[in-house]
C-alpha cells in the first residue's frame, strides 16, 4: 500500500479520471441532457452513468484515506481496489454501450468538438505526462492520427523527443515519485 500512495500511475490514474468525469460535466452532459430533454429512458442511462461516477468518485478518496493511514487494513485495501476495477469496468462499459451511440447521433460536431476543446484544458497543465500514458501500448499509426488531432505539429516533436522518453523510464508503480517533465506545446 505504501508503494501506491507515492506510484505516479496512481497519480496519471487518478489525474486523468478527474479530468475525464470534469469535461464530461462541463461539455458533454449539459448538452446531452438538453438534447434527450423529454425522452426518459435515455436520460435515465445518464443518471445511471452519473451514479456510477459517484461511486467511482468515493472510491478513490475511500482509497486515498486507506494508503494514508499506517493502520488500514491489508484487506481493506484489496476490497476497494477491486470495488474500483470493478465499477470502473462496468462503467467503461456502459458509457461505449450506452452513451457513445447517444452522442454520436445527436450531439453535432462542435459539440463534440467542444467536448475535446475542454477535455484538453483540464489535462494542459499535466499533457506532458497524461498523453504518453494514454498513449502507452496504442499502435504508433493510431497514436499519431491521435496525435495529429491533439497537439500542433510545432509540439509532436517535444512528444516524441521529451515526453514519451521520459514516460518510458517512468517507475510507474514502483513507488519512485512522480514524473517531472517539462516542455509544453
């Protein structure tokens, strides 16, 4: 447990998941809401998904309060980490079954493209770390159309050259601290 509490992996997980569940609030289900205005049983799968976010959201600080404290049980711990695969999964699931098709038929692209506009500014301030790890294990054609869409061109070589060689030495789960890399797009 100790390991975990200073892992930059916990700490990319956690980051990103914030920055995710924060855009969806700030860009996406205002407008999803708004478009489903009248039709209950998709709305109802938002609240579903809103549910589980919540959950997923007490489960990280129930596992935040169990590494700080010398005194948690081993036990303890386990249960909530599978809680937290568990829900994630589940979750994961339901927003690619549920929610994706929702918004892909009747959000526009500027929606959608606002959607990304904010996701973007909610990762800016940590880019340098969170894109090599959503990247990480994704085909290089893959990541570079993904790429393509996400930096300016004048930043794919500070990706490339900077951020994910420091990723790659990263002691993600071994408890080393935490990644500093700098070079912004």
């Amino acid at each position: 447990m100790n390991v975990l509490r200073t892992a930059a992996g916990w700490e990319l997980f956690r980051g990103a998941l914030h920055a995710h569940h924060g855009a969806e609030d700030d860009a996406l289900w205002p407008s999803l809401c708004q478009a489903l205005d009248g039709r209950p049983f998709p709305l109802a799968r938002l609240e579903v998904l809103e549910a589980e976010r919540a959950a997923l959201a007490l489960l990280l600080v129930a596992i935040d309060r169990t590494l700080a404290d010398p005194d948690a049980a081993l036990d303890l711990f386990g249960e909530l980490t599978g809680s937290l695969v568990t829900g994630l999964r589940g979750h994961l699931r339901h927003e690619e079954e549920a929610i994706l098709p929702l918004v892909q038929t009747i959000l526009g692209e500027e929606q959608w493209e606002h959607f990304g506009s904010v996701h973007a500014r909610r990762i800016e301030a940590d880019v340098a770390r969170i894109l090599p790890w959503l990247l990480d294990g994704v085909a290089e054609r893959t990541a570079a159309v993904i790429l393509r869409q996400l930096l300016p061109e004048s930043a794919h070589h500070t990706y490339a050259h900077l951020w994910r060689p420091a990723y790659a030495v990263l002691d993600r789960w071994g408890g080393r601290g935490a990644l500093t890399v700098t070079g912004r797009p």
